[in-house]
C-alpha cells in the first residue's frame, strides 16, 4: 500500500516521511489551513527532495491558471483537487491531477469510480480535520483506485489494509503540533500501513 504525508512544511519533515518510507508528501496552497506554503518555500524543499518521491500540491478553489502557476512555481509533480472542479479546469490544467471525493454517506465513494481518487470524509474545513470515514462503506468494493484519507492514524490505520486500496493519506495525526511532524508517529504510520500479516 502507498502511502501520502500531507502537510510538509520543512525540508526536515520531508526527510523523515522519506526514510520512514513514504512514497508522496502533501504541500497545501490553501492559506487558511495551519499546515499552508508558498509555493517558493515547497520549492525550496523539492529541490533537495531524493527522486522517486511524489510531490502533491493540494488545491482549494483555485483557477486553472493558478493551478498551473503555483505547480510551475513550486516544482510538484501532481496537483491534488480538492474541490468541485468542473471539465474546462481540469483539461486546461498542465500537470496530472487526481480529485477528492468528501464522502458524507456511502453513496458519495461512489463519485468518481472508476479514476484513481483521494477519499475523505466530508467536513466543512479541507483537509487534516482527523474526522473518519467508515470502512464498511468500502466493504466487498473495488477499492484499487481509491487513496483513503481521513481520520487514519498510527493506532488504526493497519484496519484498513483487508479493503485493497491503492493508498492513504495522513496529516494531522503523525504531527507533534500543527505543520510539525512527528517522527515517532511518522515511522509508526508508515510501518503500520506497509506491514503484512
């Protein structure tokens, strides 16, 4: 299973997503979040970044045009879609993208099926909110493209590794304080998602 760290803020944090075995890191663009960058500073810390490492920008109400600016700016290599993004700003967009999906209900994981896709659970707030998704919805499900996001932590995350998802995405809950990560929790996460029975 792959595994996202979202919120990178430091070169220092990227570092032990890396090593620990992640195998992508979240930048948010979205100022109101605790865990935002420019896309100048997560430049400056993609440039130092080993290869093979996704570099996901993560997006909220932007302009294609934005979209494409800040990805160029900032040197990641995957927009990540976190809202209702209609068709004339997704084809106008100049990097690969993957949507989110804000599930309320189980009807909702259903949006988008069929395209790789990051599933959170619906709140108000975008993103490192730690608020779960129930994983019955996913049960008996083709879960191959489904990246699950939400309320994961180090302690729970290894109940999702029976549903076949392609992927998880933490945040809130591997950090020592808001756009802090902590290594301990980091390396557990990661473990945790990885390890085989």
């Amino acid at each position: 299973m792959r595994v996202k760290i979202c919120g990178i803020t430091s070169l220092h944090d990227a570092m032990i997503a890396i090593e620990a075995g992640a195998d992508a890191l979240g930048f948010v663009f979205y100022p109101p979040s605790p865990r935002f960058i420019t896309p100048t500073d997560a430049k400056k810390i993609i440039q130092q970044l080993p290869p093979f490492v996704e570099k996901v920008g993560l997006f909220v109400n932007n302009s294609a045009e934005e979209i494409n600016t800040m990805s160029k700016e900032s040197d990641i290599t995957l927009a990540q879609i976190h809202f209702e993004a209609d068709t004339k700003i997704l084809t106008a967009l100049s990097i690969p993208y993957i949507q989110v999906t804000r599930a309320a209900k189980e009807e909702d994981i259903k949006e988008l099926e069929g395209s790789y896709r990051l599933v959170d659970a619906y709140c108000e707030a975008y993103g490192g909110t730690g608020k779960r998704l129930n994983l019955e919805w996913f049960k008996g499900k083709d879960n191959s493209k489904v990246i699950l996001a939400g309320g994961l932590s180090p302690e729970n995350v290894h109940e999702t590794r029976d549903y076949g998802f392609y992927g998880v995405d933490v945040s809130s809950s591997v950090e020592a304080s808001k756009g802090v990560k902590d290594p301990h929790k980091v390396a557990a996460f990661i473990s945790n998602a990885k390890k085989r029975d």
